[in-house]
C-alpha cells in the first residue's frame, strides 16, 4: 500500500549476505556487543528521536517495537531475529498508506540494577533498522521483582522523540511493548537518572505506569504484546488489563507477532477488526491473532491527537 522502502528482495539479499543469522544456534551469535553501544544509550543523546518527512518519505510516521531483552525472554530471541523480525518489517511496509519510520528498543530492569535497562536504536526506513537490532546487547538481566522496565519505553516515547507524523498533521505513532511479565509499577527519580542520566529534573517526584502510559499516549497509540515466558501467569495478564483495557494482547505463540501487529495497524487503515484478521492466509496464525485480539474493540478510529491538557512537563535534556 504505502510506498515501501524496504523491498523483499532487500531483506533476502540482507540475510544471504550475513549468513551467519540464519545458521545462528543462540542470540549471542547474532547480537554480539558486549555491552551497551554507546549511541543506543539514552544518557548520551542530546537531541530527541526523530521521524520526519522527506522526498522519499512525504508523509512519514514513527513506530516503535521494544522488547524485553531480560533472561526470562531469552529462548524467544534467536527466532525473532532469525525470522519474527523480517517478516514484521516486510508485512508492515506492506499493511499500511504511510511510510513507517521504525526503531527498536531493548528493556532491561532498572530497579533491579541492569547496566542497559534502556536501549534506543534510531528511527529507520530502511536496512539500517536491521543493523541496529543486531547491536542491541542481550544483557539477559532482570530481578526476582515480578515487572520488567516496560514504562521506561512511553516514557522515552514521550519526552525524547519528534515526529513530523504528530507535529505536522496531528498524527499519532505507534509504540509496541513485548514481554511475559507483569506490568511496571512505578517510575523513581533516581531509575530516570540512572537511564537519562543526573539531569531529569524529576526531584523527589515518582511516576506511576498509569502516568507514563498517559505521557506516551499523547502522541503514540501504545499496545503490550504478553510473550508466554518463564513468569507468565493470571497476574500478568489481569495486572496489564487493568493498566491498558483493550490495547493488551495475550500472545500464545510468538511467532505469530507480525501478523498480531500487522492486524492492529490495518484496523488503524480503516479495516474493522474482523476484516483484519480474515487478511491473514495462515489458519494457525489467524486463530492466534483472532484469541489476542479477544478483548479489543471491532473498529477503531485514527483521529487525530486529541487536544487535551499536556502531560507534565519533566524535562530530561
């Protein structure tokens, strides 16, 4: 539909060139850093994440997939690169009238003292979006806390990225959250300075998840994807429903995530729900996605950004 940047033969030529992701046995034989990279490091960047128009992408508009990174999330992370992960950029270029601007996220777990609890790849429209991903340190972290730091991502989404999608025709981005534990509680002053570093500006101040999920809903339509991993239980799924409502998806099988969001953004096209899911060819994966889907609504509507009272303004640049 939208003038894709990114064409299959790309993403073929991408993988036969780098062999190595398609022979790969664990992660760490695709994601290699051993830390950290420096440039996906949010107490390193001095200007926000942008999305933004261009002659090759006129009406641009961001999308955000950050996943749990943590050790429980482990097993699940060869195959979404090796094939959940190219399948999701090449069907969502597919699925959608616009030009998607997509960056990737890893979370850790601040409160439990991860060194990279936060990493933010730039937004991309092209193979550089695959490169990043790959940079992306596997830090297999976490704490016997039972949340990851899943808020840390609407918080970034709020306060560090520009899109011209937003600004310029009051378009909101998309932000997707997968993991398989329950949702963050709360935010304290001292994980922002720890991820953004000692000028947050926060004080004494804590956020709630309610809080940051109302920041980054301003400008991003935000959805958790639940991965059934090693803590998954009842109280991850009531916990992000009583947070979320409509916007969680209770995945059984991971690998059917890219028809899962690919389904989510054409109802944003104008399908109704039953409509998008009767896209899907495979009866596996439309079974999965139709389960997923259980509690949102038919139809949704792409308005354009409400304009309600801003969300507080915490500064961190």
């Amino acid at each position: 539909m939208g003038g894709s940047a990114i064409r299959s033969d790309d993403m073929r030529s991408y993988y036969e060139s780098r062999s190595y992701i398609r022979t790969a046995k664990s992660a760490s034989q695709v994601f290699t850093c051993k830390g950290m990279h420096p440039d996906f490091d949010p107490s390193n960047m001095k200007l926000p994440r942008e999305a933004c128009d261009s002659a090759e992408s006129p009406h641009s508009r961001g999308i955000i997939f950050a996943e749990d990174v943590t050790g429980s999330m482990d097993r699940y992370l060869l195959s979404l690169i090796q094939t959940e992960f190219p399948r999701l950029i090449e069907q969502t270029y597919e699925s959608v009238s616009y030009n998607p601007h997509i960056m990737f996220m890893g979370v850790g777990d601040v409160t439990a003292g991860d060194r990279a609890p936060l990493q933010v790849t730039q937004f991309e429209t092209d193979l550089r979006m695959l490169e990043q991903l790959q940079k992306i340190y596997l830090e297999r972290g976490g704490g016997s806390n039972p949340y990851e730091s899943y808020i840390l991502p609407w918080y970034f989404a709020a306060k560090h990225t520009r899109m011209d999608c937003f600004e310029k025709r009051g378009e909101k981005g998309f932000i997707f959250t997968f993991g398989d534990e329950e949702p963050t509680p709360r935010l304290y002053s001292s994980e922002v300075d720890t991820v953004f570093g000692a000028n947050s500006n926060l004080g004494t101040r804590m956020l709630t998840g309610r809080d940051c999920l109302e920041m980054a809903s301003e400008k991003f339509y935000c959805y958790h994807i639940i991965l059934h991993g090693q803590g998954y239980d009842r109280y991850v799924v009531s916990g992000w429903r009583e947070l979320m409502g409509s916007h969680v998806c209770d995945l059984s099988d991971h690998r059917c995530l890219p028809e899962l969001v690919t389904t989510i953004l054409k109802m944003y096209e104008g399908l109704s729900k039953t409509e998008a899911i009767n896209k899907i060819h495979d009866y596996h994966a439309r079974t999965v996605v139709e389960d997923a889907l259980k509690w949102h609504e038919e139809t949704v509507v792409d308005a354009k950004a409400e304009s309600n009272q801003p969300a507080p303004n915490i500064d961190v640049f």
